[in-house]
C-alpha cells in the first residue's frame, strides 16, 4: 500500500492590495511611464500559473518533504502574485515575468526556501531561519551568504527535475538562467561539482542532529 503524505494547501493568489499598495509605486520609480495591467489581465497570469501547477503539485511537494525528511509547519501557504516582485519566500511573494512552465521551478525553489527555515523538526527564531552556522560546516565558510543558502535548495532541485518529474530540460534552464546572477551561479557550481545525492544526505544527518540537540536541550 503506497504511503500517503499531507502537504499544505497552495493558494496562488492575485494580489491586488499588494499591486495597488506596492507595484504601482514600484512601477513609478522603474518602469517606462506605461501604467500597470487591470485586476483582469493578472487573473489570467494566475490562472495560467494555477494551471501549469496544479498536475504536478501532489508529485513535487510530497517528494520535497520526503527527500528531505521534514514537513511544512503550516497547513496553507499563499503564494502572492504581483508585478514589480522578485521571488521570496517568507511571505510568499513573486511576480509576473515568468512562463507558466517556468513558473513552476520557480515556486519549488521558494517553496523549498520555506520548508527548509520553517518546519515542524526544528522550532526556529526569526534570526535563526537561515542556519548559515550550520551550512558553513556542510558546505564550506568562503561561500557568500546568497550562495551558500542556495546550495541545500539548488541540490534538492536538483533532485526532483531529475527523479521525481524526471524533465531534465528544467535542470539545464534552471542553471543557464542564473549565469548571469553570480551567487545563484556559484551554488549550482557547488551543487555540480559535488555529488547532490551526498549533499542531500549530510542535511538529512543535519535536521535530525539539530532535532535531537533540541529535544536533549528542552529535557535539561
């Protein structure tokens, strides 16, 4: 009997507060004069995006949690589209320039951000969310900080093009769309150059030491 897995539920939202709030006045300070879309036209972005998303979420988001052996501490997470927005992942935020296929890698990667900082092995404060201590020892201590927070992300996508949706093509577009963004690059190095399998297990080893330095530390 195949094992079944809970993941949170994605809500991929058109943010209208959020562009009427932020977008237009990033629009102002960057864009070209041209007024923003109406609440319509980035509907239809949100739609297409739900719908590259929705046949494959089951597959990648139980694969992330069993790859890496931890669950979402939450049981919803909105994800919210506005323009003018580069990707985060805490709040959820990403814009409107990316294909509906391309969107789908790009809502793993932050999707993994979250899972990584934010889940129900490890109760961490807002300062401690990016674990760069423990990811200096894994990885090395000359990385950049953008780069070295890449690496554990980079290696488990790695993983689910190959093996879980089995598209390598979103390997080798993953990669070439970050040859001009020097600390995204290097982490793929990294993650190229180094077995991904192995990096996926030394954070493995690292959650449950964590978790377990916890749990001893809560019982003193």
């Amino acid at each position: 009997m195949t094992k079944k897995h809970t993941y949170p539920e994605i809500r991929i939202k058109n943010a209208s507060l959020l562009r009427e709030g932020a977008s237009e006045g990033l629009n102002e300070l960057w864009g070209d004069g041209t007024p923003l879309h109406d609440h319509n036209h980035y509907q239809k972005t949100v739609d297409a995006y739900n719908e590259a998303w929705q046949p494959k979420e089951a597959l990648i988001m139980n694969a992330m949690q069993d790859i890496l052996g931890l669950h979402f501490k939450h049981n919803i997470i909105d994800v919210y589209i506005a323009p003018w927005f580069a990707a985060f992942s805490d709040p959820m935020v990403i814009g409107v320039k990316s294909k509906p296929d391309s969107f789908i890698d790009l809502l793993t990667h932050e999707l993994l951000h979250r899972l990584l900082t934010d889940n129900t092995k490890l109760d961490l404060s807002e300062e401690d969310r990016t674990l760069s201590a423990e990811w200096m020892k894994l990885f090395g201590k000359d990385h950049r900080w953008n780069t070295l927070i890449h690496i554990p992300v980079h290696a488990v996508l790695k993983e689910i093009y190959l093996n879980v949706l089995k598209e390598e093509y979103r390997l080798k577009r993953d990669i070439d769309k970050h040859q001009k963004h020097e600390d995204y690059k290097k982490a793929w190095e990294y993650v190229e150059s180094n077995d991904y399998k192995e990096i996926i297990s030394q954070l493995k080893k690292s959650y449950e030491r964590m978790a377990n330095e916890s749990n001893h530390d809560k019982k003193v």
